[in-house]
C-alpha cells in the first residue's frame, strides 16, 4: 500500500521512522537484546554525541544538509 507522507498523521510518521532507524540499529549492530558488545569506538563517538547534545549541540541544521548535496 502506497501512502503519502502528505496523508499520514504525526503518530504514523512518527512510528514509521522509530522503525526504520531501530532496524537499521539491528543491521548494524546485531539484535543489543542479546547482549552483544558494541566496538569502543562506536560506543566513544555515541558518548561524544551524548555529551554534545548535553552543551546544546544540535549538529548541523537539515537545511545545510540538503544544500550541501543539492538536494534542492
């Protein structure tokens, strides 16, 4: 079924990419309900990360992004 996003509600958007980035998650890292360790480097940068959206870092702005790989 074809759906634009257009028609979708805010709930079905929403749930739409918490799946899509949770299963990429998977891919990448394997199913983390098994416990599996993650390489310290992935685990460094996620605390950078972390830390950085602690001080108010919000990276960069999605307009920028879509400039940038002219997108628009």
């Amino acid at each position: 079924m074809a759906t634009l996003v257009a028609q979708m509600t805010k709930d079905e958007l929403v749930k739409i990419i918490e799946t899509t980035i949770e299963q990429k998650f998977i891919n990448l890292f394997g199913d983390l309900d098994e416990e599996v360790e993650i390489k310290q480097v992935v685990r460094d940068r996620l605390l950078r990360q972390k830390q950085m959206v602690a001080q108010g870092e919000r990276g960069e702005p999605f307009d920028a992004i879509v400039q940038r790989l002219g997108l628009r």
